[in-house]
C-alpha cells in the first residue's frame, strides 16, 4: 500500500523535473518553482534599474507611477496602487514628492470631490521620455540578451495567462489585462 502511494504522489510531481533532479516527488525544489526565478529576477533588474535612475534623480517607485501614467493618465491613487503594485499610501507620498517636482499634477473630479486623480505634466511627459524609457529599455534588453523574438512572445503570452490565473483565483480582475 506504502508503495502505491509513493507512486501516486510521484506521479503529481511532472515526470520532467522528476527526470531532470532525480529527486523524490515530496521534497520541494526550488529550482522547479518558477516563482523562485521570477523573484530573483525582478529583485535583481529593480536593483540594476535603480543604479540608472538615481544618476538621473528618480526613484524606481518614480519610474512605476510616471510609466503607468504615461500608459494611462488621469488615474486615482488607488488605481495606480493596484496597477504599480505599490501601497496605497506609499502611492500618495511618491505623486506628493513628483507633484513637487513637476513631474504630475493632481486634481479633484467635478463629480467627485473625495478622489483624487493624478496626470502627468508636460516634464513629466518630457522627463520619461528623455530619461526613464530609455534608461530601462537598456535595462530591459541586457534581461532579454540572447532570448529570440518567438520566445519572448511565449514568454509575455504565459506570463499574461498566469497573471490572469492567479487574479482569477483572487477573484479579481487583472489590472490592464480585463
């Protein structure tokens, strides 16, 4: 009975990784956990993109909201937390900080007085073109060295499907994607 069992549980682990590690199906590995590789890798671009940034005056927190905005302006605070993934309040002291600098400005909609909405400036506009689209494409494409066209399109179409998933499972909706 023991030995059905260990098969069964085996059989849950995909044959692959089980071929390639040679390791028992109930041990955890964290060289079969994609999760493990995605961290690593956007701790380590964010730690790369924030060297480049600062030699220009920005923030990597700087870059997630002007680039948001860029993509789509006049957002509330709450918005461009869930799009960033940054908190809510930390969002409000970071446009504080780039309404200062120029970067954004914000206003109150005539319908709804208690939001906050946030649009970028013209040096807002000005400085993510001149400066932060450039300083992360170059960030972006030493990430894709030696990764082809075709598989970085997988790659985005997977990563748009597991970003779906697992808002699914949240049962909400996946920011920009529904």
């Amino acid at each position: 009975m023991a030995t059905h069992k260990k098969k069964i549980q085996a059989a849950r682990k995909p044959a692959s990784v089980r071929r390639l590690t040679g390791k028992p199906a109930n041990r955890f590995d964290l060289l079969d956990h994609p999760m493990f590789f995605l961290a690593h890798i956007i701790t380590r671009f964010d730690g790369n993109v924030v060297v480049d940034l600062r030699r220009h005056g920005f923030s990597q927190s700087d870059w997630r909201i002007i680039s948001t905005l860029q993509y789509s302006d006049n957002l509330t605070l709450t918005e461009l937390a869930r799009i960033t993934t940054l908190e809510r309040s930390f969002v409000g002291r970071v446009v504080g900080d780039l309404k200062k600098r120029g970067m954004v400005r914000t206003f109150f909609p005539e319908d709804d007085r208690r939001t906050t909405r946030v649009s970028l400036t013209e040096a807002g506009r000005q400085s993510f073109g001149d400066i932060l689209l450039p300083t992360v494409s170059e960030q972006i494409a030493n990430t894709f060295a030696g990764i082809s066209d075709d598989d970085r399109s997988a790659l985005f179409r997977i990563l748009r499907e597991m970003m779906r998933n697992v808002y699914q499972v949240a049962r909400e909706a996946a920011p920009l994607l529904d």
